[in-house]
C-alpha cells in the first residue's frame, strides 16, 4: 500500500515549516545528547546553562536565533555556549529537508525523518562519549519494525529481517574479534545500532553500511592519526579505582574450549554467550576482574560512520546506484 499526499500550491510553507520542525526536533535533541549519557531526565528540569544554571527563558531557547542573538554566550554568566548546540539544529533540519526531496510527500518520509531523529544524538553522544545508550537504540528498533506495518507484512518482515541479521552479524565479528585479539575489538553498542538501521533499512543494506562505514572511518582516522597524532575524540576519563573491600562479580570467561566441560553444557553456553554475554572489554586478571578500558591514540567510535553511511545509502541510494555498476549497487543495498 503507498501513501502519497501532494500539497499543490502550498508546498513551499509544508517545506518551511518541515524544516523549522527539524529545527525544533534538534533543539529538543540537544537535550537528549546533554542528559542522556549521564542518566538525567529529558524533561525536567527545564533548559538551562550547564555552567552556571541559569534557567533559559522561551525567547533564549529558539533554535539557531537565540545562538545567535545573544552572540554564542550565556545571559547569566557570560561564557561561551558551544556551537555544537546551533550545529544540531541546522543540522536536523537539512537533513529533514534531505529525506524531503528523496521521499517527497509520501509515507516513506515519516520513517526517513525517525530515523533521522534517532541518528543525530546516537552519532554526538558516541563523539563524546563512547557510548550508544539503549534507551535510544532499543526503541529505535521496535520503531523501525513498528513503522513497517502500514507498508504490509512483506515490509514488516523485511525490517525484523534486516534487524536480526544486522544484530547476529555484528555479534560475530565482536565475538570473533574478542577471540583474536584477547579484548574488546568492537563496540558493544554497535550490534544494536546496526539492528537499528537493518530494522529501517532492511538487511540488503548492511553489506553498504558496513563498507562505507569502514571505509569513511579509515581515511578519516588515518589522516587525522597523521596530522594530529590521534584517531579518534578523547576518552571519557578513567574510572576510579574499585574499593578493595568489594568483591569482584563473576564473570563468564567464554573458554568454550575448558578441558573436561560436558559437552551438554557447552551446548548451552555457546549460544548463551554468543547472544547475550557481554564480550570483556580486556583479558581478565587472576580476580575475575576486567580493567576498566580508555580509548587509545589509534581508536575511533564507530558509531558515528555506520550513522553516515545509513543516511548515505537511504539518502543517496539513487545516485549511488547510478554511478556504480548495476551489481555492485546491488550488492551494497543502494537502490533507484
């Protein structure tokens, strides 16, 4: 079934108001990106300066105006507001115009700009952080499956479809990488964004996502690991120390391999662990203990590329599709 609406004459004022939309969605995601990571609530309180309090009145929080009328600083006490907050913003906003002018007025829109929605704070907050919370990439997923539904079973089946596969794939290649290097060689929250985006994108997209992603990181990371000594933001900072008198939890070792496990408890452990065992981030010590891990001069969040080449493929598939042979765009799910 396809929904399509055609404004006619007043086109240009849905355009404006799609794009003051995205405006106002980036002001509210500036919140989200702000809180989230520290486990605030995005409701209360209200906005205020994160230096020195001052509650924001409703004319110093319009997107973008306020930035700029009260010229990049705060009214209270006069330090700098950052530019990331006016960068979100114009940000949501284009990219609201750009699922606009590759969907037009069609039901395929609304879930191009949830997408959008859900990519831009997982993106800054893993650029910071190093994190991908859940509480964005879980109900990402339901929301990709859920907004497949008026598009028919087929559809529906295609997102559950895209979001295992993305899922189990990515889950590999961490267990994989942990095997081979003894540590956490991917992310932990990857797995679920790359859930997220097969559940909007369908799991032809993944092989794309994957490419690009890993391309576009590399020559980033590379060339920044030569003019700035460093791949990737800084860490967030070390972890305290734990408290001597605290006893470590236990934590599975994933030695499939044990000498003398009965092989029925193999059975069970394989697929338990290979589900929903956190991969440790580095080789335990004699305490069962894991050391807390800090990002080094040579990683990079990956977060952020798979959210590139999401929109790449979702936003440039045709154009994609046209400049590379009709198998190799196939093969990477961009599609006319």
């Amino acid at each position: 079934m396809t929904f399509t609406y055609a404004p006619g004459w007043a086109e240009p004022l849905f355009v404006l108001f799609l794009f003051v939309l995205g405006l106002c969605f980036g002001s509210f995601l500036n919140v989200v990106i702000a809180r989230v990571p520290e486990g605030l609530s995005i409701v209360r309180p209200g906005s205020r300066c994160p230096k020195c309090g001052h509650v924001l009145s409703w004319y110093e929080n319009i997107p973008v105006l306020s930035w700029l009328g009260l010229r990049g600083k705060c009214r209270g006490c006069g330090m700098p507001i950052s530019p990331r907050y006016v960068l979100v913003e114009l940000l949501t906003g284009l990219l609201f115009l750009a699922c606009l002018k590759r969907f037009d007025w069609t039901y395929a829109l609304v879930p191009a700009l949830v997408l959008v929605f859900l990519l831009v704070p997982l993106t800054f907050i893993d650029l910071e952080h190093w994190i991908l919370p859940f509480s964005l990439t879980l109900p990402g997923i339901a929301a990709g499956v859920l907004l497949a539904i008026p598009q028919g079973a087929d559809a529906v089946g295609q997102a559950a479809l895209g979001a295992a596969v993305g899922f189990l794939s990515f889950r590999l290649m961490e267990y994989v990488g942990w095997r081979a290097f003894k540590r956490e060689a991917l992310g932990g929250g990857d797995k679920f964004l790359v859930a997220l985006l097969g559940a909007f994108l369908g799991w032809q997209s993944l092989l794309g996502i994957l490419f690009f992603a890993s391309l576009q990181g590399s020559i980033v990371g590379v060339t920044l690991l030569a003019l700035t000594g460093r791949a990737g933001p800084r860490g967030a900072p070390e972890a305290e120390a734990p408290d001597e008198a605290e006893e470590p939890e236990s934590t599975m070792t994933w030695d499939f391999t044990k000498p003398g496990l009965p092989l029925w408890k193999r059975a069970v452990l394989v697929p338990w662990c290979l589900l929903f065992q956190p991969i440790p981030d580095s080789p335990l010590d004699e305490t069962g203990e894991e050391e807390e891990w800090v990002p080094g001069p040579t990683n990079i969040p990956f977060g952020p590329w798979l959210a590139l080449a999401g929109l790449e493929l979702m936003l440039l598939g045709p154009v994609i599709a046209h400049v590379l042979p009709p198998e190799v765009a196939m093969m990477l799910g961009a599609s006319r």
